[in-house]
C-alpha cells in the first residue's frame, strides 16, 4: 500500500498567505467608506481583492469567520495593542492609540456600532480584563478587591475607542487631544492611588471641600 506524503511548498504557503492578506485589505478598504459594514457582501470582497468568492471561502469558511480575524489584524495594521502588559503601557495607551484611531475613524467606528464588531469586543472582554487586572497590579495591589475593581474598570474604559468616540463626539476633541486627556486622567486616578487614595477616598475629599464651600 502506497502513502501519499503531504508536502507543504514554501511558495504555496507565501501565496495563501497574500492573499490572505489581499481579502483583509479589501475588506478594510471597503469597511473605510461603508455606511453600512454588516450589509458588505462577500462578492464584494473578492471584487476587491481580485480574488474569486470560492477563493475567499477558501481561507474563512464564513463571512463571521473573516469579520473574527479582521478586527485583531485591524489593530496590528494601526499599530494598536489591545492587551497592555505593564502599568506605562495602560497609561500611555489612548496618548498612542487615539490619534491612530482618527487616520481610521470609518474602520474603528464600524468595530464599535456594527454586529460583528461588538461580538469580536465582547469575545475579547474577558482577556481583555485580565490583561488589565495583571498591568496594573503593581499600583493597585493594596487595595482592597472592590476599590481595586473599579480601578481596573475606569482604565478599561479610559483606555478603549469608546472613550476615543465620546470625547470626539462629545468633547469636540481631536484624536489626539482626546488621547492625552484619557492617559491624563489616568494619570490621574493612579496618582491618587500611590498617595494612598482609594476611589473612595478621592470621594470623600470631594465631598469635604464642596461642604466647606
């Protein structure tokens, strides 16, 4: 009985890869100028990245399958990273992300509001949280789990293309200055931290000064 031993061509393996990367591309040069991402067909896709509809299910079995791995390649295009490992990198994180965030506003704008991309952000919620719970551990650490808890949640806020919208929308911000005023707030708030100030604390001092005035 004869075997047939697969093999694996690196040329092959550099084609998929491209296009690969042709069917991402297409799909964010589409998802840029889309009003509607979720309403983007496949047929469309493959148009755009020259490539045949059969071609493209080649490489995702699914349109959820390509949204899935859009959104991290997406971040790594930008430059972004979505799972900061130390303390300076939560701090500094909108200061990097945001103004990136305006060269791809259409893009990061559809993460937010279309299906696919609040399921890709829900599905990432829990790592997500760890990464934080374990970046700001070192500052954070002595609190009690509660307070430390409600750190942890403001710097995942601070620290998400939300907060990057809201402060555009709403603060009449650019990317940029909405960038430094989340990384200062975060400042902040762990400012207070170091000096020993829980959340409550910082309450309580607000409090005492609004009496006395």
């Amino acid at each position: 009985m004869s075997s047939v031993r697969a093999y694996n061509s690196p040329l092959r393996e550099e084609k998929a890869r491209e296009t690969r990367e042709a069917i991402l591309a297409a799909l964010f040069e589409l998802m840029d100028s889309a009003s509607a991402p979720d309403e983007i067909s496949t047929e469309a896709i493959a148009r755009k990245a020259g490539v045949q509809r059969r071609t493209l299910f080649r490489h995702f079995a699914t349109k959820d399958d390509l949204l899935a791995a859009f959104w991290p390649w997406l971040n790594a295009r930008i430059g972004v990273s979505a799972t900061p490992e130390s303390l300076n990198e939560v701090v500094d994180g909108p200061r990097q992300a945001f103004p990136r965030f305006d060269t791809h506003e259409a893009a990061i704008r559809a993460s937010l509001h279309s299906r696919t991309g609040r399921e890709m952000r829900m599905g990432m919620v829990a790592n997500r949280r760890a990464d934080f719970a374990r970046a700001l551990a070192p500052a954070i650490a002595s609190l009690p789990p509660a307070e430390a808890e409600k750190i942890e949640a403001l710097a995942h806020l601070l620290y998400s293309a939300s907060a990057w919208e809201v402060l555009k929308d709403y603060g009449g911000l650019t990317g940029a200055q909405a960038g430094e005023t989340a990384s200062w707030a975060l400042e902040l708030i762990l400012s207070a931290v170091t000096l020993g100030d829980s959340p409550a604390d910082a309450a309580s001092h607000m409090k005492e000064t609004g009496d006395e005035d």
